[in-house]
C-alpha cells in the first residue's frame, strides 16, 4: 500500500487517507467541558500533527495553551464544508487552505477571517425574533395593510432651482424613476432651495467642518447657533431663545420640563395639539386637562374647576396642520390673563409665513407680548432642520438647564445653524414669498370649489382635500404619482380620525398657476375614475 504523507505536517500518515481528521471532527464539542490536557492526550495517538508538531519537553498544558488560539481556529475550520478535489484527498485536516499554501499554522489574519466567516454564519441562523416576538409584530403591520393604513415611504430627488419638480426613484434595484411634481412639502416658500440659504450652508462647512462634535453643553456650541438663537428672540420680540435638534423635541422638551419646574403645575392642552405637545404633556406627570379643540367654554370650565393657587400652563397651536384652521389666539388669552395662566403657542407651521417678521400668527395679529413662549421650527418654511423655543430668559434658561432632551442630545451641525440663520434673516425682511404663497393657495381654493371637489376651506395656507377612506386615499394617491406625476401623501390613522382620511396640499410661491391647474384637473380624473365622493 502506497504511504500517504500529510500536507499539514509533511510527514507519513497511515490516517492520511481519511477524510475527517477524528482530532478536529471532535475538539469544537470537547473544548467547552474538557481541560486541555485530556483534550491533548486523548487525540495525541490520532493526530500526527499534534504528536510531531510540538515538541516533548514543554509540558503538557503549556504547550496546550500556546496552541488555544490555533485550536479554537481548527474547531471553526472544522465544522466548515471541505472543497474536495483529487490534491486535497488526503489531508487530515481542516487547515489544508492554509497548509497547502504556508505549511504552517495560521495567520492571524486567517483566523480573523475564519472566525469572522462562522459568526456571520451563525448570525444569519439565528432567528431574528423569539417567535412570539416575530407573530405579533408581524400582525399588527398586517392590520395596517389590510385596512390600507400602512405607511411607504417615497424616495424624492429634488432638484435645486426647479423645485416643486423632482425625481420619484420608484425602484432601488432596477433604477426605474419617473419626473413628478411635489405638492405636499412641508417647505412652504422653497427657501431649502434659496441660493442664499444653501452658500451660507457651504461656508459654514468648509470654515468649521460637518458636525457640531458634541452637546451645546460641551463643545457643540458655535457661533452660528448663538447668533441664530439671537436672531429667533428678535423675530418673536421675546428676551431669549433656544435652538433644539427638531420642532418635535422643542415641545416635548420644553412642555414637560416647564411644568415639572413650577409648583403644583396644571396642565390645559387643545384636543387637536401637535404629537410633540401630547408627549410633553404626558412626561411632565402633573394634572392635565384636555379642552376640546378651540372651544374656549370648555378651556374655561375647566380653569374655573382648578385649584387657584395652581400654577396653571395653556398649551395650543397657531396653524393645525390637518385642517388648516387657526386658533383664537386672543380669546385664549384673555381667558389666560383671567385665571393668571401662562400661555405656550405652538407656531411651527406658521412661523416665517405670517407676521411682519415672519414671527406667526400671533404677531400677524398684535399678540406677541401675550404669548409667554413660543415654539417653532427651522424645517418648514425656513427650508432647514431644527426646532426652538423663545420667550423670557428665566424660562428659557430653565429649560437650557433641566431639559434631558436639550442637555443630552448632540448639537446641530454649524452647518444647518448657518443656513437656518439666513433663512430666518431673509424672511425677516422680505415678504414677497409669503404674499405669493397665499395667492396660490386662494387660486387652488377657487379651482377645487369649481370642480366640486371637497376640501376644508381654512383661512390658513394648507388645504386639506377630503376623502374619507383609507383604502381610496391610498389608490387615489398611487393614480396621481404613477399616471400624473402630481405627489401628494395619503393623510389616515393616527395622524387624523379614522373616517377623515385626506390628502394635505400646500401650494407655494414655486408652484405657478398652470402646475395648480393640472393638479387640480388630474384630482378631478381621479375622483371619477375611483368614484369618490364629491362635496354635494
């Protein structure tokens, strides 16, 4: 019989022949439980590698441990499919890559690699979810979907100076895309396209880098977010202001740590308010109140019901952007003054849009002075990202100092703190986006009414154009994307009620009237072909 010699080792091997070396076929199931001594004697007959390859005169469980890193790298090997062909026939051991090429043991690099190819092995067997986990998640997103409230999201190209055109990228894989228009952005003047907004944002990353580096606390204060924080106190004429990563985290921030900070604090929130407001009402855990939407008899009902000595905060909105109607502002706060409350105005989707310095509809309408704070955001009609709230200095510092949600999130980028200033100071001045913009919106008001298509016909910018059924919300929306190129996001539960689904239209300063014309003709097929209801 012909001698086999072994390619790990060099050396004859009357095992040779053997597929599997016994060693390695069992050391990955002995290696937990068994020291590496009895390990050692009991392979040492079968394995001529780990009877010649180390020599004699170490001691046993020296020379077991100075091998572990190699042995742990022969289990992983081992439990590895072998690539057999005629020259690998013979080797006993799961290391013939490596010994067919170095004859020795290992690199560090190849039991890198090799550990890494069996976790990711293991990771793509483990199952993602225990099973219970993995049933009910999957069945409430079937319920969504069956209901036609499931949620996609739209992957938007837009183009600089051309805005509302954009590019739909309908699919990721085959790079199928298609030319639409945007009608349901929440950047309602285009001033994210301003070319002075977008050179201040590339000054500002070219002088002091993409991030902030850190919290405004250590490090993530420059000198674009003190100034822009200056700025925003000057728009809303109050003492001070504070620049928040998101509008969102503005309210809720800002909410629950006021009412955590004054004593025996109560709470009187609109039914409609913001998700955001909702939140910091609910983390503030003092007393809350919710008065139905805008009914000033029973936000005073409620005030005369409270304890007087009280401290007592109104939180609403300016603008609710589902419906689009407006608050009355000064009737809140005369019944504030009455029960010596503090008011807190939400004006995200007003701010830069009305008022002599774009400061909302409480400065529209000579109220500023009466609001205490004021939140707003950096992401809608200034055209950036950020939120922030203004009012005295004392509270403002206040919630600087003991909002979780301002000390311990990172800044924002110097960048963005750059391009919101140039927004906020543009708009300061210039009013010819706002006068324009609410001309389109009239025209689209004026044209839906004479198409006989239902729509809430609000005194603010945004016009919600009614449906009333999830499912044909839906369809509706994919008929004008795929057929039109007009894009506009189903609006269904829980944004708002179920019953009331829509579609939010906000016409700006860049849609000109034939874009509004087409859209509305497009709408006007769309209701025929899915026989939604019209108004009468």
């Amino acid at each position: 019989m012909a001698q086999r010699i072994c390619k790990a080792t060099g050396k004859v091997c009357s095992q040779a022949s053997k597929t599997k070396c016994p060693f390695l076929k069992m050391i990955g199931s002995a290696l937990p439980t068994t020291p590496l001594s009895e390990v050692y004697l009991q392979f040492r007959a079968k394995c001529p590698f780990l009877s010649t390859g180390i020599s004699n005169k170490k001691p046993v469980d020296a020379r077991m441990k100075k091998m572990v890193g190699q042995v742990s790298h022969m289990s992983t090997l081992a439990s590895q499919p072998k690539v057999m062909n005629e020259d690998l026939a013979g080797i006993d051991c799961d290391l013939r890559k490596v010994a067919l090429k170095k004859k020795t043991f290992p690199s560090p690099a190849d039991k890198q690699q090799a550990e890494c190819e069996f976790n990711s092995k293991i990771a793509r067997d483990r199952p993602v979810l225990p099973a219970k986990a993995m049933s009910a998640l999957t069945s409430k997103l079937d319920g969504l979907k069956k209901e036609g409230k499931y949620r996609t999201f739209v992957d938007v190209e837009r183009h600089v100076g051309e805005f509302p055109k954009a590019t739909w990228h309908k699919n990721a894989r085959t790079k199928a895309s298609k030319p639409i228009q945007v009608w349901c952005n929440n950047d309602y003047l285009g001033m994210g396209q301003h070319p002075k907004v977008i050179e201040a944002m590339c000054e500002a990353t070219r002088t002091c880098g993409a991030g902030a580096g850190g919290t405004r606390n250590i490090s993530g204060t420059t000198i674009h977010h003190t100034r822009l924080e200056k700025e925003l106190a000057e728009v809303h004429d109050k003492e001070s202001s504070l620049v928040f990563s998101s509008g969102y985290v503005a309210n809720e921030a800002a909410i629950s740590t006021i009412a955590k900070l004054l004593p025996k604090c109560e709470i009187f929130s609109d039914a409609s308010n913001h998700a955001s407001m909702i939140e910091g009402v609910r983390n503030a855990r003092v007393p809350k109140h919710i008065w139905r939407h805008n009914d000033l008899d029973h936000l005073e009902e409620l005030l005369a019901k409270a304890d007087p000595a009280a401290n007592k905060l109104i939180v609403f909105e300016s603008v609710y952007s589902m419906d689009g109607d407006i608050a009355p502002i000064k009737e809140i706060c005369d019944i504030a003054d009455k029960y010596g409350a503090l008011t807190y105005i939400d004006e995200v989707h007003a701010v830069g849009l009305y008022g002599k310095k774009g400061g909302g509809v409480a400065q529209l309408r000579g109220l500023s002075d009466r609001i205490t704070v004021v939140s707003g955001t950096l992401g809608k009609a200034y055209g950036v990202h950020g939120g922030y709230i203004a009012g005295p200095s004392v509270i403002v510092d206040a919630v600087r100092s003991f909002a979780p949600g301002f000390i311990f999130t990172t800044s924002i980028p110097p960048s963005v703190a750059a391009g919101a200033l140039e927004s906020v100071r543009y708009l300061k001045k210039s009013n010819t986006e706002r006068d324009v913009q609410k001309e389109r919106a009239e025209y689209m008001k004026k044209l839906l009414k004479d198409k006989d298509i239902p729509f809430i016909n609000s005194e603010s910018h945004i016009i919600p154009v009614m449906v009333g059924d999830a499912k044909l919300c839906k369809k509706g929306a994919d008929l004008l994307m795929e057929k039109f190129g007009i894009y506009v996001q189903p609006i269904n539960y829980p944004t708002v009620p179920v019953g009331t689904e829509r579609y939010r239209f906000t016409p700006g300063p860049l849609h000109d009237l034939e874009m509004i014309s087409d859209a509305v003709d497009a709408l006007d097929m769309v209701w025929e072909e899915l026989g939604i209801p019209r108004t009468n």
